[in-house]
C-alpha cells in the first residue's frame, strides 16, 4: 500500500493528527501510518460516519422516489396514443372510408382519450399522492416539529425554533424546503472560509455560508443548510431528523476545522492576534 493510498484512510480514522510540517500522523503513536490493509487501531471519525449515514440517506430518498405510485409511465401515454394514430389511420386509407363517419367518431374518441389521460394524471401524480401523504403546508411543518419535540414560532414568514441555544428556521417555497442553522460567529473571515470549505467538500446535500463582517455586523454570520425537494408531510416526517442531524454535524466539524486552523495561524504567524481581528 503506498503512503498515498494509507493517508486517504488515516484522514478518515478519529485518531488521525495533523501536523503542520510532518503531515497526517497517526495520534496514538506519533508516526506515519505503518499498515498494509487494515490498520489495527482504526476507528472510524464521527465526521466519516456522518458522511456514510448521509449517502445512505442520499441513497434512500432516491429509491423511495423511484418506487412511487405514479400511475401510467409516460410509455402508457405514448401507447396509448400510438394505437390510437394507428387505427385511425387505418381506417382512413381503407376502400370502404366513409370520411363523413369515421372522423367525428374518430375526433369524440380523441377527446375521450385525453380525458382519460388527464384524468389519470391529476388522480395519480397530484390528486392521490396528496391525499395519502398529505401536501406539506407550514401548519403541517409545524405539526412535523411539534412531534419532535420542538416548539415553532413564526418569523418573518419562516418557522423557526431553537435547540440547545442555537436557532433553526424553515424555508419552504414548494417542493423546494430548506433547514438553517444561523447565527453570530467570534471569529476571522478569512479562516472561517477555508474551515467553511474544507467541511463542505465532505458533505454532500449541506451548504455553508459565510457572511463577511460589514459597519452594521462587526461579527461574522455563517448559515449552516440543508436543502431537498420536498412535496409531502410524510416525507418531512420521514427525514426531519436526517437533515437536523446533517445540519448539527456540519457545526461540529466545521468549529473543530476552525480551532485547527486557527492553530496552525498562530504556528506560522506569530505576530497573529485573535484581539485584533474585526
């Protein structure tokens, strides 16, 4: 195994340590990964972890979404269609073609045929779907929260609530749905970034954002997000806790990426004080 191959797998395992000038180490021995396969004292991150349940997760919602009730398929409509184009043209280029029968009988059974289709549509891919999963609505958002245990409160026409001390809003304009965790950060913009970035190129559906310091905020603001496509209650329901969790993970790695950072700028520049940041 070469000391590429070993690095990726360190970089995964809760004991991994970063030092500045040697690079990944392992934190139990103070050296280089020494392992060919597996390592004997592996144990996976919590950040790893995460990361796995979220593709998982990722995984799940593309599955449910394939095995949904849809009615006819595109094909069907295109069968339908197709055999209805046939006959009609047979009957047309037939010797016995009465013309003054066949299409009004013709045109009455083309319109039967989309009223059916629609018919099928509306019943199937909007009516029914919403009937047994129930359209998400933001008194069915609040309802979802309540039964987390949670107590939502409007604001600024999103459902907010808080955990811990940390405040959570809602931004639903239909399908699209989107969790936050926002609020003041003590801290340097340009670190923050990086520390944004590094823990957002290991998440898959989650967003940071920064906000830079400005006359009104001398604090930086930073949004934690997780954005889905979500039609019905019961798929709210279904996932809240993944996108809570998702959210909640992305926090944590995102201060320890900071205090890393922020140690290795206090490594390289000594002249650098947190005092005198903003």
């Amino acid at each position: 195994m070469t000391r590429e191959e070993q690095v990726k797998i360190c970089e995964t395992c809760k004991h991994c340590k970063k030092d500045i000038t040697r690079g990944i180490l392992c934190g139990l021995t103070n050296e280089y990964g020494a392992f060919d396969d597996l390592c004997a004292l592996y144990e996976p991150s919590d950040e790893h972890q995460a990361e796995k349940e979220a593709k998982q997760f990722v995984a799940s919602l593309d599955e449910s979404a394939k095995s949904s009730d849809k009615g006819l398929s595109i094909h069907g409509y295109m069968a339908i269609v197709g055999t209805y184009l046939f006959c009609l043209i047979s009957m047309l280029v037939g010797d016995e073609a009465n013309l003054s029968i066949i299409i009004p009988l013709y045109l009455a059974l083309a319109f039967v045929l989309l009223a059916l289709i629609c018919v099928d549509y509306y019943y199937f891919n909007y009516k029914r779907k919403r009937k047994v999963f129930g359209e998400l609505t933001q008194s069915a958002i609040e309802q979802v929260i309540k039964i987390e245990g949670y107590y939502p409160y409007k604001q600024d026409g999103d459902i907010c609530f808080k955990s811990e001390g940390y405040l959570y809003r809602i931004v639903h304009q239909g399908p699209q749905l989107s969790l936050l965790l926002q609020g003041p950060f003590d801290g340097e913009y340009k670190i923050a970034l990086l520390a944004a970035t590094n823990v957002m190129s290991h998440t898959i559906i989650g967003k940071i954002h920064v906000l830079e310091p400005s006359e009104e905020s001398p604090q930086l603001f930073i949004t934690f997000s997780v954005e889905s496509l979500t039609h019905y209650t019961d798929e709210l329901r279904a996932n809240f806790a993944s996108y809570f969790n998702i959210v909640n993970v992305m926090l944590a790695r995102f201060l320890e990426e900071y205090r890393q950072l922020e140690k290795d700028e206090l490594k390289h520049n000594k002249m650098y004080d947190k005092s005198l940041v903003n």
